[in-house]
C-alpha cells in the first residue's frame, strides 16, 4: 500500500461520494474505485458501505481514518523538511568570529538579515582564537569563520573579503609619545608591542620606520590587549574600529602619520562545501544579502 491509496481512501471518507472524490483528486472515478479496492483487498476488510446515493464508512473504516490521517501528515511533514533542508530552509550553522568582527558591526549586520530571512537556520556562534579558525573550518568544527586577513590559509578553504580597515596606535596616557604633534613610524623604534591576534600592522609600521619590532605579549582578545596597554605595559597596533567600541582608562589612540597599514574583515569557507544551509549563507553575503 502506498501514501496514495491513504490519500483516496481521505478524499472518499469526506465527501463520502466517489465522484466528488474523484474530481477533487483529478483522477477518473472508476480508477478511484479501484483503488479503494485494492486496499480493501489488501487489508482484507470493507472500508465502505456503498449505495446510489452515498458511502458510509465500515467500522473497519472508522478505524482507519485517524490512523490515515495521521500518516498523511506525517508523510507531508518529512516531504517538507527534506525539501526545506535540501533548499537550505533548515539546518545549523557553526560559526566563529574574531572579536573585531563584532565590533565593526558586520557580523551583527550580516547574522541579523540571515537570521531573519532563515528562520530554520540555527546559528551556533561563538567568538574563536583567529589562529585556530582556518583548521577549525577545513576540519568542520566551524562552519564559516571572521577572521582578519592577510593570514595563511589551508588550500580547502575559501576567503571572502567583507570590509577593509586601517589600524591605530594604542598608547598608555603617560606615553611621552603623547606630546608630539605626529608620530612617525621610527619613533617607535624602542617601544615594546602588546600583540593582537592580528599582527600584520605591527609589522608593516615596523618594516616602515626601519626597526625590528620588540615584540610584548599577545594575550589574545582586544580588550586584554588594551587592558595592558593601560597598565603601561607597551602599546598596540589595533584595528580602527577599537576607537568606537574600547575606551578604558589610561589609554589614548593616535595615528601613524607615515604609515596606513590596512588588514581585511574576511569570512572563511571550505572550498567544496556541500551543506545546503551554510552554502545559503555564503550566498547571501556573497549577493550582500547577509
């Protein structure tokens, strides 16, 4: 017996004619009676009582009807979820970020619109060391990672670049370095440089001023970063976007006047990436959906 044979057996109980049935089925009346027999042969009771003028349901039948009901329903149930899974409707998402990415607004941008555009999409989020990210992505820990570019990728994954930002020059207030009207990368020279996860732009305003940088500790996220800068512990080459978003005391930010390094807000996928819900996401950063 096939979901079909539920589906006419439902039509007939009803509208308890079969002609009706048949025309709300699409199909011809005499092959819905058949049918009807066919199960009825199968089950080896009577599901109907006929008469010229109407069908009435055997006890047979009145016991069939929930039954029926219930597994057309849960037939078109796992219809609808596979298709909603194979579209990308459905599934679960492991997604990492770098701190920054949450403070320049686009990953609160980007999970928003695709929250609400996928509402059976779930999101697991968490903020992940951006030295483990690439790995994290290639092995499918993590689905999609923000991490801030330039870094060296595994050659499974993917990068898209979202957002370039320039860094800054976090200083301890009591820095001398505060009295001058411009800094010059080769003034820094004898500082010592609390290390973000992003190291490009210490290095860059290092090889600018013609110094090799005397590297401090990299404790991991921005905020820990400029906590040590406000304990006087060194400065710190952080992204921009820290000026709107970290303000403690004993700190102050300035800019390199010869020296505008650059990094890249970068969302990182696997190459070949099959899952249909993450593929939807990439797409939709990818058309500036997300």
């Amino acid at each position: 017996m096939e979901i079909r044979h539920f589906r006419y057996f439902l039509s007939v109980a009803r509208l308890g004619h079969f002609t009706r049935a048949a025309e709300q089925l699409g199909i011809a009346p005499p092959t819905l009676s058949r049918q009807i027999q066919d199960m009825e042969r199968q089950l080896g009771v009577r599901l109907f009582e006929r008469s010229q003028r109407e069908v009435c349901l055997t006890a047979a039948g009145e016991a069939l009807l929930p039954e029926a009901e219930q597994a057309v329903r849960q037939f078109d149930a796992a219809q609808l979820g596979a298709q909603r899974a194979g579209r990308g409707d459905v599934g679960r998402i492991e997604l990492g970020y770098v701190a920054s990415a949450a403070f320049s607004g686009l990953l609160q941008q980007q999970v928003t619109r695709f929250s609400q555009s996928h509402p059976g999409v779930v999101l697991n989020i968490r903020e992940q060391p951006m030295a483990e990210s690439p790995a994290l992505v290639r092995d499918g820990v993590l689905d999609i990672a923000y991490v801030r570019t330039p870094m060296d990728l595994p050659d499974e994954l993917v990068a898209m670049d979202l957002h370039e930002e320039g860094f800054v020059l976090a200083l301890p207030a009591s820095s001398r370095l505060n009295e001058l009207p411009q800094i010059m990368a080769a003034r820094l020279a004898t500082e010592t440089f609390i290390l973000p996860e992003q190291i490009s732009g210490t290095l860059a305003v290092a090889a600018q001023g013609g110094f090799v940088p005397r590297l401090g500790p990299q404790p991991g996220s921005l905020v820990a970063v400029i906590t040590l800068v406000s304990l006087g512990q060194g400065v710190a080459l952080v992204p921009e976007s820290v000026l709107q978003h970290i303000t403690l005391p004993q700190v102050s930010y300035r800019r390199i006047a010869d020296s505008q390094p650059t990094s890249c807000l970068t969302v990182l996928h696997r190459r070949f990436e099959k899952a249909p819900a993450v593929m939807r996401y990439i797409e939709a950063l990818r058309t500036g959906q997300g």
